[in-house]
C-alpha cells in the first residue's frame, strides 16, 4: 500500500490539497482532524471538561466513528450519525484541539488511522501522520502559511457558507489553537525530518494544489 502523509496547521490548505491529490492518485483521502473533531463534538455535547483525561477518557468507550466515502467525498459517522456537517462548527474546533492533547483520544484514534492506511492508498491529512501515525509513508509533505493569511482563508470560507464571524477573532483562534497544537506533550504539530517543506502564503489554493501533484508524482517515481 502506499501512504501519503500530508501535514501542517489549521488552514494550510491541507483537505483541498489532499483531497485533490487523492482523486488524482485514485487513492482514498483521510482527514484526521475530522475524528478530532468528532471526539470534542462528543465530549462537548456531553459537557465534559475537555482537558480532563478521565472526563473525556470515559466516553471513549461509548464512541463508534466511521469513515464512509460517499460519491468522492469523506463523511463521518459517530454512532450511526453523520456529524460531517456538525464538527465543522467554530467551537468544535477548539474542542478538538482540546481533547487532541489527550493521550486516551490520541490511542484511542491511531489504530483507527492505521488501519486505513493498511487497507487502501491513502492520502491522510493531520498534525502527526509523518511522525507518529505513518511514519514509513512513502512521500510526506509538510504545508505551511501564515496565521494572517491561514485566518483570511477560513473567514472567506464561513462567510461563504453564511455564517457571521469576526476576522480578528478568527487571526486569535488561529493562534491559539497552533500554539495548543505545536506544545502538547504528545505527537505535536512538528515537520517530519524527511517531508518537504511547502508554504502557500502566497498560492491560490489551485497553484498550491499544482505544485503539490507534480512534488508527489516525483517523488512517487523514485520511491515506486
Ligand atoms: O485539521 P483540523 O483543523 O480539522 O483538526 C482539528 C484539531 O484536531 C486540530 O486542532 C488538532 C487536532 N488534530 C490532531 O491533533 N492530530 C491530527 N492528526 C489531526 C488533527
């Protein structure tokens, strides 16, 4: 099988990356942030304190997630549910940056990523992939941005879907949640040694994408 380990922070343009370059490769396309989110969604609804191991530890047990491709496109089932649309909500993305710096969650979910990548071509998108959840993948990139232009991306992209938000709010949230995920104790967000480093501060996302096959195709030669 091969693995392509895609990460970076929030708003690097990973999912539209890895998304695009999955159905160039005919591979399936991971997002691991979404079983993050799934897990502060879960935690959040049953008012845990979300950096308490125990509080949030307990419900593990009581979490089925699922990964489904529907025509193309990742949904996420808990217990049956699809909460795809429901863990996109801003304060559950706080929530999942919360329970990530758990070691339970962090467990709880690696056999979970690992077996995907051991049944199927996989492009997976996360914080760790290169480093802890996959690190024999075959070609591993690190995306990067700056905050301001990482915030300016996910401004456009909820006020495109309505919802009303305040850019400095969002330049803050942004900075929060890179510092929480770069410092944790455990797996934090780091460059594996052996990805390449891309920074599309200054890429439309469809330049980004661009560069992005042509680096994984090369690469994919040399190591296929
Ligand atoms: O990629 P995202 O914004 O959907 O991820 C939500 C949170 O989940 C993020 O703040 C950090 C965490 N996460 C993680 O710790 N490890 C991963 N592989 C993916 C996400």
């Amino acid at each position: 099988m091969v693995a392509i380990a895609i990460d970076g922070p929030a708003g690097a343009g990973k999912s539209t990356i890895a998304r695009a370059l999955a159905q160039e490769l005919d591979y399936i396309y991971v997002d691991t942030g979404a079983l993050y989110r799934a897990i502060g969604l879960y935690a959040t609804a049953h008012e845990a304190q979300l950096d308490s191991p125990q509080q949030v530890g307990c419900l593990l047990p009581d979490i089925k997630l699922d990964l489904r491709q529907i025509e193309g496109i990742q949904h996420v089932f808990m217990n049956g549910y699809d909460v795809s649309e429901e863990i996109r909500q801003p304060e559950i993305s706080m929530a999942a940056s919360k329970v990530s710096a758990l070691p339970e969650v962090r467990q709880f979910l690696f056999a979970l990523q690992q077996n995907l990548a051991m049944e199927n071509n996989v492009v997976m998108d996360g914080r760790d992939i290169g480093t802890v959840v996959l690190p024999a993948a075959q070609v591993k990139i690190f995306l990067t941005a700056t905050p301001e232009e990482r915030a300016r991306r996910r401004y456009r992209e909820l006020c495109e879907k309505g919802m009303q938000v305040d850019y400095d709010q969002l330049l803050a949230e942004v900075k929060q949640r890179d510092h929480n995920d770069a410092t944790r104790a455990i797996a934090p967000l780091k460059q594996a040694a052996d990805a390449v480093l891309v920074d599309t501060t200054e890429d439309t996302l469809e330049q980004a994408v661009q560069r992005i096959v042509q680096i994984v195709k090369e690469k994919l030669q040399d190591v296929l």
